[in-house]
C-alpha cells in the first residue's frame, strides 16, 4: 500500500484508462500520448467539476472525491481493526513525505549549486513562449502521477493544482506556489506545510467528521491519513519536478535547447533585471493591441472589446485598418473608402505604430539599438549568447542610408519589405568576419527568423540570384563585425580616477563587463572565452601597456589580438572591442586605456 514509484509513462497510460476510477468514467480524458497539452485541460475540467460539489449535497465535492479514493483501500476498509503493520505503512509513508518536503524545499533553496530564486529564472519562465510554459506544467503534471500509488487519480486530491491558474502572468502563479512553500518552511517547515496547504478548507471538509465510509472510527481515520498523505506526496513531487525542468532548461546546455530558450538566454545575458522589466512593459507599445480605432482613436484596453478590421485591406493589402465598432467603420467610411484595399493608409501608420506585434527577440534588438547606437546586433549561438555589432564605415554613406531606410520600414510594415537586404549584408559582414566571432550564415538566418517570424533563407537566396545575374554581388558589402560594447551613461557617476563607472539600471550589461574574480573568470576580450573554454592550457595575455602605465589588467587569449587592438587605436578613436578590468574596478575601453597610457602616442 505505500506509494510505488516508477518513471514508466506506459504504466502511467494503463493507470488512466485502465486502473483509474475517474478518467473516462466520471470525464472524458484524451490519451496522454495523443496530446499531453489536451490530456492536462481534461483533468482541469475534471476536477473543476467535482471540486465545488453539489449544493445541497453532503456527499459531493471533497467527500466524494475522499470517499472514492478511499474505497481503493478494500484491504483496510473490510476489517474492524489496524494491525502493526498497517500502522507501519502509514508510519513509513509519513517519513517518505518528510523526505520528500526537505528535498524540494533543498531544491528550491538551491539547485546544481546555482541559488534557483535568482530572478533569471523567473525572467526566463516569463520570456519563453507560452507552449514551453505549458510544456512545464505537463512534464511536472506526468512525473508526479508516475510516482504515485494511485497514478494520476491522485491529481484529483489537489484541485489547487490547475494549469491556468499556474500559468498566469507568464508563470507568475507557478512561482507563487513556490515562494508560499518557502515561506511556510521559515514559519514551521513540513507541519506549516501540512497545516496551511496540505489541509487546506476544501481537503478539510472531506473528512465530514468521520462520517464518510461505511468503517470503524479507527479505520476512518487510517484511510484518512493516508489519503492526506498521497495528497501531500503528490503536491510535493509536482512541484519539485517542475523545478527541476526550469532548472535545467534555463542553466542547462544549448545542445537541443529550443528557440524561445534560446531568446531568454539573450535577453538575460545582455539585458539587467530593471530593463528586462522595461522590455516587458513595451511589449504592449510593440504589438496589435496598441493599434487604434482609425474612427475615435481608442484602444483595445480601454473600451474592452474585440476589435472589427476591414475586410478588404486584410485580404488584399494583408493590412490592419482597425475599428472599435460597426458604427465607427460605418462613420470613417466616407475618409477610407478612397484607400480601402488599393493603399495602405491610417491614422497609425501615421503614428509609426507597428503593424505587427514584435517578437521577444525583436524587442531585444530594438533595445539593444536604442542603448549601444549600433547598425545591428547579432549574436553567437555557441555555450554564450554573447553579442556582435555590425556596422558601415563612416565613409559608407550610401549603403548606410540604404540600411537605415530598410531597417526604419521592417520595423513597422507587416509586409517585412527589405528584410531580404538586411539579412545579405549581414552575410556579407560575416563572410569577412576578422573577429572570430564564429556566427555563419546559418546563424543569422536563424536570428532573423526568430525576430521576424519569416522564411529569411528564401528570401536571402532570391535577393542573391538577383544579384548575381547582374553581376552585382558585392552591392551591399561594407559591414564591419565587432564585439559589442555600451555606450557609457551620461548621467554616470565615476570615481577621482574615472575609472569605476556606474551603469545605469537600463544601461546594456553582459557577463563579460563584470570584473573578473580569479584567472578562471577571466574573458577574452575579443572572443570572450574563458580558459575554461580553451581547455588546452592557453595562458591569457595582458596587455603590457595598460599593465604598466595604468595599472589595469585587458586580457586577451593571444598575443596576436593585442595588437589588433593596439592597431585600431592608433587608426581609430573608437575600438569595438568589449573588455575587462582586472579586481572588479569596472568597465572602461581599452582603447581609452591605450590613450591614457604613455605606451600610445597620438597621430
């Protein structure tokens, strides 16, 4: 009678439709190999329907999802009276709960030596798509009915256990339930637990006073107690296999990660917590639902109603004219019927509103724009997200202006026009990568598909046959590739040295602008990897100038990228190089060091 863990899904499988007293007896539930996403909703629907009970009813609710649950029990429920063993059933099943509760509050405190509660984690639940967030829910949902002894009956002891409600505010209400358990845990560890969430109201009325089966009061509360227990070991295991699954997925390795992993990385890599939450706030300026009625200007939110379209434009334009109300298309008739379905005219194209809601990753490279004032950012697809940016010379007049112009109506038309011609030179930038920043081609038609939601390689390859026939393919060459560094704040503060700047709150921020701790930590600062990375006993390089003169430590993985940077100071006033400065003193540009050091004299 003591629970019977097994990983086994076919097991799983055979508990639900075969072995199980509710699915499919009392509500439909489709086949968890079938669709696991629709699998869960069933449950949701399920358990909502007997969680309330009947009005009127005693034996509804609670009592008969107890009742049920408990008649599983016939060896128990046939006789008078407990022997010893049954006794050390319960006993030993109290003990693998407790055990159980210190492992998941252990794994909330801390998980793979990394604190799980830092704020990447919850940022990263809320920047993934809502499939992955679902996909959470099901894995944490399935592993715990594998490790009960009821299978996935058990589910229907903890109705508070609804995928919605978990779900909400981006994964809000899954985070909620943990922070309420490491809460209780500060106030009386398990028995807090027990006394708050495990015997909530809902599962305390299922005990009707003792009334509920037809046994002795001893046996009444034995199966009781147990049935409390399988309550409390499945909301335990629900929880700390969800933890385990945002755990890994968010620190785990890119190999197989998926897309949407892959954009919360970046964004968490280059963004810090207050600008995530800026980023989060745009979101709604960056989508459909900011666009305006074109008749009396008001938006989605503040009149609270779906808004019509204009047929036409959408089928033959593929174009958003929005309306509030039949009455307002009806009212703006006389003003849009000279443009309807031939051009694409409105109050918010006007306004430079995006026609098209911007992807998370778009967002970032929206943002990324504003901090640093680069062209484009691109970004390695390797163990670290670490950014690029890609540039005309300043002699590139032309070819930038073309940029500009392409990049300025992507940005807002939902036809994408000119994505085509931002995805080659960016090709082209890399083709002449001097940088090593490992991106391929490969790597920015895949970028470009996450941030615009289109087939980019078709796209790409059109616009190069094109090229090629006119024998013109170095049309839009140019772009220089360089590791990313911010603009410093205006508004920073720094030491009497101005060397120790404080960055703002929004300011673009990486892993690799913070000062290292010990060799280990150091980063190149052109490629950004670590000796760790090298693996092959690579010694990190300093450079002697900055070394001597200042007293700051810019290290490089060989001697040779010194020089280059050496070289572009000595060419240029601006490097592109991100760098570090040894014992955590801050950020500053090396070539800056290299001008203010007496190793650097001016041309």
């Amino acid at each position: 009678m003591a629970s019977l863990p097994t990983n086994n899904i076919e097991s799983a499988r055979l508990m639900n439709e075969r072995g199980s007293i509710w699915a499919n007896v009392f509500f439909p539930v489709t086949d968890i190999r079938k669709n696991r996403q629709r699998w869960v909703r069933d449950w949701d629907k399920g358990i909502a329907k007997f969680y309330q009970g009947s009005p009127g009813n005693p034996y509804s609710g609670a009592v008969a999802v107890f009742c049920l649950q408990a008649n599983q029990m016939q060896n128990v429920l046939c006789r008078k009276t407990l022997d010893s063993i049954d006794h050390q059933r319960l006993r030993e099943f109290k003990e693998e709960c407790q055990k159980l509760y210190n492992g998941v509050v252990s794994t909330l405190r801390i998980s793979s030596n990394k604190p799980l509660f830092h704020e990447d984690q919850r940022e990263w639940l809320s920047l993934v798509s809502l499939e992955t967030r679902k996909d959470i829910i099901c894995e944490g949902f399935e592993q715990a009915g594998c490790h009960s002894w009821t299978g996935h009956d058990a589910r229907m002891l903890c109705p508070e256990l609804d995928s919605n409600s978990l779900l909400k505010g981006h994964g809000k209400g899954l985070f909620d339930l943990y922070d309420q358990i490491l809460e209780l845990d500060g106030d009386g560890g398990l028995e807090k637990f027990k006394s708050v969430v495990v015997m909530s109201e809902w599962w305390r009325n299922a005990w009707a006073n003792g009334t509920v089966l037809r046994a002795t009061p001893e046996v009444n509360r034995f199966c009781y107690e147990f049935v409390t227990c399988l309550r409390a070991e499945y909301l335990i295991d629900f929880v700390i296999n969800t933890i385990k699954v945002i755990a890994n997925r968010c620190h785990g390795s890119n190999k197989g990660i998926s897309a949407d992993s892959f954009i919360a990385d970046r964004v968490l890599w280059h963004l810090k917590p207050s600008a995530i939450q800026e980023l989060q706030e745009e979101k709604y300026w960056n989508s459909r639902s900011a666009l305006t009625c074109e008749n009396c200007q008001r938006r989605p939110k503040d009149v609270g109603v779906k808004f019509k379209r204009c047929d036409r434009c959408k089928r033959t334009l593929n174009f958003d004219v929005r309306y509030c109300s039949s009455a307002c298309q009806k009212a703006d008739w006389p003003e849009h019927k000279a443009h309807c379905g031939v051009e694409k005219v409105s109050k918010n194209r006007k306004a430079y509103r995006p026609e098209y809601s911007y992807t998370v990753a778009l967002q970032l490279q929206v943002k990324l724009q504003d901090l640093t004032s680069v062209n484009y950012i691109l970004f390695s697809r390797r163990k670290y997200p670490v950014g690029y940016e890609v540039s005309y010379f300043d002699g590139d007049d032309d070819k930038s202006e073309v940029w500009w112009d392409s990049l300025a109506t992507l940005l807002w038309d939902a036809e994408k026009p000119g994505l085509e011609i931002i995805a080659k030179c960016l090709v082209d930038a890399v083709d002449d990568d001097d940088v090593r920043s490992g991106i391929t081609r490969e790597d920015i038609i895949a970028q470009l598909a996450e941030e615009y939601e289109v087939d980019v390689g078709h796209m790409l390859e059109k616009l190069e046959a094109k090229l090629a026939m006119e024998d013109d393919v170095d049309r839009y060459k140019g772009m220089i590739i360089q590791p990313l560094h911010p603009d410093q704040d205006e508004n920073a503060e720094s030491d009497s040295d101005g060397l120790d700047v404080e960055e703002s709150s929004s300011q673009y921020s990486s892993p690799a602008m913070q000062g290292p701790k010990s060799r280990q930590d150091r980063r190149c600062g052109y490629c950004y990897r670590t000796p760790d990375d090298l693996g092959d006993g690579t010694r990190f390089l300093a450079c002697a100038a900055c070394k001597k003169g200042l007293d700051l430590g810019f290290f490089y993985c060989s001697k040779g990228l010194i020089g280059v940077v050496i070289k572009s100071a000595a060419e240029r006033w601006k490097i592109w190089a991100v760098v570090e400065i040894d014992e955590g003193m801050g950020a500053i540009n090396h070539e800056d060091a290299l001008w203010q050091s007496t190793y650097l004299i001016r041309d």
